[in-house]
C-alpha cells in the first residue's frame, strides 16, 4: 500500500480564481480521499495557503496561491494492541493470521489513517506485498468484517496471491464461524441458499437479490445450532 508523502504542493494556476480551496485541493493536489475528508483535513490547519492556515475549505483561491497540504500520519498498530493481528504460521509464500475483533481489512481510500491489517501488514512486511486487488489491499486475499474475529491468509508473492485467489474463487476453501445469536433458531441446522448482491446504499454491505445481474453471487451457508443457554429472569 503506498502512503501519502508528509506534505502535498501546488500553485493555484491561471483559471481557478475564486474556486473554493476544497474543490481547488481536490483536484491539484493528488490525495486520494473524499472531498468530505479532505475539507476535515483543511479545518483541522492542515492546508496552508501562502505559508498561512486556512481553516475554510469554502474560502476562495487566487491564481498564484501556494498549497500545502499536510495529510495525517498512517496510525500504526504497536505490540501487544488489542488490535495487533497474531501470526499462526508464515512461510516464504504466504502467512496465516488471526485477525481480532474491532480491525478493519483495509482503508476505503489512500488517505485513510485508521489502523487497518493493510497497514499492519506494510508495517511488518514491507511495501512489496502484492497488490492483485488493489493498492489499498497489499497482500489481502480475502476480508473479515470488523466486528468478525478470525483467520485470513496473506499472500507475499503473485503467484501465491493468484492461486490462493482461484481456491477461493472455486469454493475449494471452507469457512467456518462460531456465533452468539439472541432467540431460538427453527431448526436445529439447515442450509440457507440464496443470491447476494452489494447493497448501493452501504458500500461496504451485501444484500439478498434475486438478480442475476453482474456482480451477484450465489452464497451457501449450513449452520448448525452447538448449545442454547437459557437465564432466569
């Protein structure tokens, strides 16, 4: 994953004269983040204009100006965090992690400094990781949701990335997951097959369809109840 230098420069060129700085910043100064992120930044002191803070991402720029922006530094995950990934095995190829509760995958943009396995995984590998699916997912084969603790696999060569990724893609990899739920499931195990699609208005969701347009999937899942514990009220 690449990281944001420690300071971002440009000057306002012929017709941009009363844009404002946000829209202005968005577009000559290659960040990577969201205009919504990026007017926090500027409100935070951030940005200066002619060496001076400018605290309003609506303020006008004249042609000449001098940006300077400087972006947060990538929160780094220290030894012995609650959110530090543990390593269950590692080789030259790949490595298996256990992932904890509370850590995101990776960032939703370049500029994004929460701690995330991505970063973690750069901190203590490097910035050679393969990057098959994007940039702010070096090494990443397959995610977990924050809120889910568990094992992923990291893969620290193409070819391994590629062929784990394949396992994956032909259903070869079994998942398993242990969940405490609230109330009484109908049955004592079942197998729940249906379509899954992004949800538009949650990015980072998937909802049931019955689309089979593009970029649907079929998801199977058997549960199988373990114990139920009842408490006295």
């Amino acid at each position: 994953m690449s990281n944001l230098p420690d300071t971002l420069r440009a000057r306002i060129p012929e017709g941009f004269e009363s844009q404002r700085l946000d829209l202005a910043a968005m577009e000559l100064l290659p960040s990577g983040v969201s205009r919504s992120r990026l007017g926090t930044w500027i409100r935070d002191g951030r940005l200066t204009v002619n060496g001076e803070i400018q605290p309003s991402p609506g303020a006008p720029v004249e042609a000449g100006d001098q940006l300077v922006l400087s972006p947060p530094r990538q929160l780094v995950i220290e030894a012995g965090s609650p959110l530090e990934p543990a390593v269950l095995f590692e080789d030259e190829h790949l490595a298996v992690i256990e992932k904890p509760a509370g850590l995101v995958m990776h960032g939703t943009s370049l500029g994004d400094t929460q701690p995330t396995v991505a970063s973690w995984l750069v901190q203590r590998y490097g910035d050679q990781l393969p990057i098959c699916q994007g940039s702010e997912r070096p090494g990443i084969v397959h995610r977990l949701d924050r809120d889910t603790s568990g094992v992923c696999v990291v893969a620290f060569q193409t070819p391994a990335f590629e062929d784990l990724m394949e396992q994956f893609s032909e259903r070869s990899v079994a998942k398993e997951y242990q969940a405490v739920v609230y109330g009484s499931p109908r049955f004592e195990s079942d197998w729940i097959e249906k379509r899954l699609i992004s949800d538009p208005r949650k990015p980072n969701l998937v909802k049931v369809t019955r689309s089979f347009d593009r970029g649907s999937r079929d998801a199977a899942t058997f549960f199988q109840v373990l114990g139920e514990h009842f408490s006295q009220t």
